[in-house]
C-alpha cells in the first residue's frame, strides 16, 4: 500500500505511523510517501492522529506498487538521464543508446564516440566494470574506463550509461556516469540496488536472464522505495531452451511492461541475440511495439573486440540499422533521437 501525506505532517507522528505500518518512508518535496508490502489493503486503527494528513492512499495485488502504471493513473514516467536527455513519459520518441560492449583503450572507446557523435547518437554506453562468466576474461578497465567515458562526455557532449558490476564500485560508477546500468547479473545484488535508491542518477537495470517480470520490477521497487524516482528497465533476453540463439529475446514481457509498469522500457536486441546478423531485425521490432529505448553494442573493429565480439554491429553496420528504423518508428508515430 502507498500512503501520501502532506509535507507538513509532523515528524514525529509522521515516524510513529510509519512504524506502526512496517512502512519505507519516502520524502519528497511536495509530499511524504509511506510504502507498505501490497498484503496491506486498508488502514485501520494505525492512522489515528494523523488522519488530517492523508491525502491519497493505493492499494495493489502484489509488490508492483511504485512503479505500477495504475499507481500514476496511466501515466508513464519520465526519467531524467542528464540535464539535456530524458526517457519515456508520453513523449513519442525512442532513444539510441549504444557503444562498444567494453571500453577497451584510449584509442578504441575516442574512436567509438566520434563515429556515433556524428551519427547524432545522444547516450554513450560501454562497460568498464564487466560482469563476465569468466574470471579469465577480460574483466573491463575498471576506474581508468570510467574516466575515459568521462572524457567522451566533455568531448562530445553524451549522456554516459555503463555497468556497475557489485557493490565494491558502485559509488565510482554513481560518480562517473549518468546513468548506472545494473546488469542481468547484478539485478539482485542488494547493495547495489540499495545504494543506487540512494543515488540522484538514473538507473538502468536489466531483467536478470533467469528473472520473472515481477523480480524485474520488484528490482526497481528496490530504488524506487530508496527515494530515486529514475529508474528504467531493460528487456536482454532470457534463457529458454533455445541454444541457437545466446537467449530468447522476451518480447511478450515488453509488452507487460508496457502495460502493466510506470517505467520507460528499453531493448536490448545485442545480448539477446548474442549474432549480429539478428540485431538489425529485433532492433525494428522493438521500435514497432514503441519501446522507449534501444541498447545496441557497436565496435569499431568487431571481431577483434575483448568482448561480446559475434554481436557487436561494425559502423557500416550500425548506419545501415540507425537508417533503417526510421521509416518503422515513423509508421507507429515515433521519433529516433
Ligand atoms: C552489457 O550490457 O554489456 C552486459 C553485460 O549486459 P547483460 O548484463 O545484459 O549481460
Ligand atoms: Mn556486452
């Protein structure tokens, strides 16, 4: 249950009612909002001396409750990215988010940012902390891929998406970028999403491989109820018992999301295609259900990337797909940004 409160309910009737509900308190400028767990369907005694104060109470099914579209009254929520970019919301748009898989060196991520810079491609994301299946692989420059991302901001004016993989880095990540990507791996680690409700980025979290739609989402109730309001999620692609394919792309789940969530939906056809010969045909799919972005890897020499190297579009590539969803977001009333 979501409890909203005027600002000026005094503090310490304000704890106590709170305490008495087992609720999350979140404070917000126009209003105090207590979140229960969804089993609590009505107040009954535990309101009394602060009845005055109540404005609005909801009550749900199950534990989508913040980001429930029926919480907004349909409306969906607008997430802030950076000063100049945001997400989602009624706005018709979908927005280009893509880089390379990992920041490799200097040279690789520069040339990167200059060919999708000139692509008008307005959010940069690559990763510097990689959550790879192998302690053997390439594990990401670390803090030193961060930097280079920030250099790319200063230089080229993008909005900066990359991974935290756990806890250990996730106030670097909060620091360097403007929006902190959870990963499917990560999508259950608490510190992570504990410190990133804490965080005044956006964040990105990426339904877990072996996730349900209501994990997902109770993922983001995870940052939402820790008081930040900019949360997007990402369909990657899940395990079924497909192997032809790296996963199965969950395009049903997109359109739950859709109708039953507040939050701007993204995809993300690269990892769940894990070919690049698939990505350009999922990427126009996406766009035709309306989605609100797009998370595509794009290398500048593929097949020698460190990572995620069979699905990684080439440049030509990359201009031949940006081209090609123009006239399928046109035909369902959306723009690319
Ligand atoms: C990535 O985005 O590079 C990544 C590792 O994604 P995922 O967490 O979806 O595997
Ligand atoms: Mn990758």
């Amino acid at each position: 249950m979501i409890i909203h409160l005027r600002p000026d309910t005094p503090e310490d009737q304000l704890r106590a009612f709170g305490e008495r509900l087992g609720a999350i308190h979140i404070r917000q400028p126009e209003r105090h909002v207590l979140v229960t767990s969804s089993k609590r369907q009505a107040l009954n005694g535990e309101a009394e001396g602060v009845e005055d104060y109540i404005q609005e109470t909801f009550a749900f099914g199950d534990d989508r409750q913040l980001a429930a579209k029926t919480y907004t009254g349909g409306k969906m929520r607008r997430v802030a990215l950076s000063d100049s970019l945001a997400i989602g919301g009624d706005a018709m748009e979908t927005l280009m988010i893509t880089g390379p898989c990992a920041v490799e060196n200097a040279a690789q991520i520069e040339k990167a940012a200059a060919f999708l810079a000139e692509r008008g491609v307005k959010a940069l994301r690559a990763g510097a902390f990689k959550p790879r299946t192998s302690p053997y692989s390439f594990q990401g420059l670390g803090l030193d891929g961060l930097k280079l991302l920030a250099q790319m901001r200063e230089r080229y004016g993008f909005a900066i998406v990359t991974e935290v993989r756990d806890a250990t880095h996730v106030d670097a990540v909060i620091e360097y970028a403007d929006v902190v990507q959870i990963g499917t791996k990560a999508m259950y680690d608490q510190g992570v999403l504990r410190r990133c409700g804490k965080a005044n980025k956006a964040v990105l979290i990426k339904r877990g491989f072996g996730s349900t739609l209501q994990e997902c989402v109770q993922a983001a109730e995870f940052v939402l109820s820790g008081g930040n309001a900019n949360v997007v999620l990402c369909e990657r692609g899940i395990r079924t018992f497909e192997d032809k394919t790296r996963f199965t792309l969950d395009l049903c789940g997109v359109a739950w999301l859709k109708e039953y969530t507040n939050l701007p939906v993204v995809v993300d056809p690269s990892h769940a295609m894990g070919y690049r010969y698939g990505v350009p045909d999922l990427t126009r799919a996406a766009v035709a259900m309306g989605v609100d972005g797009l998370l595509i890897e794009t290398h500048p020499t593929p097949d020698q990337a460190w990572s995620d190297a069979a699905q990684q579009l080439d440049f030509d590539g990359f201009a031949a797909l940006q081209d090609s969803v123009q006239a399928v977001a046109s035909a369902v009333g959306r723009t690319m940004i």
